[in-house]
C-alpha cells in the first residue's frame, strides 16, 4: 500500500531504514517467501533493494539466515 502513495517508495525507505535489525532480519524471511509470488515481487525487489542500499555488506553477513535467504532470492532475483 505505501509503494501506492505519492513518494511511497522514499516513505517505504524512510520506515526500513528506521528498523531494528531483528526486525529487518524478519522482513528478509518474507522477503524470500513474497519474491517467489508475482503478486508480491515487485514489493519484495523494493525491499530488497532498500536494503541493499543502506546495509554494510559486513552488516548484512551478520544477519540470522542470510545465506539461505540469499540462495533462495537469487533464482528469482
């Protein structure tokens, strides 16, 4: 629904960015689950990409299940 609004994907960026990383740990494992779905991909790319963007690579590697969650995003990715 934020992706809808004007400026949606800065306000998508904006509440990400502001998480705890338990907290985006947890949006990594839907993320798998919702890139699998052409429903919600485009969304979950969105995610990705924010996440991408202002996540350390070295910050990233500490995340629970990132490598799983990576092999499971990069077939669909």
């Amino acid at each position: 629904a934020i992706l809808k609004e004007t400026d949606g994907r800065r306000h998508l960026e904006e509440n990400i960015v502001r998480l705890r990383k338990d907290q985006k740990e947890a949006i990594l494992t839907f993320l798998v689950t919702w890139n699998t779905n052409s429903r919600n991909c485009h969304e979950a790319q969105a995610v990705v990409e924010i996440l991408l963007k202002h996540e350390a690579p070295d910050s990233l590697l500490q995340y629970a299940g990132i490598k799983s969650a990576v092999e499971s995003l990069l077939p669909y990715t």
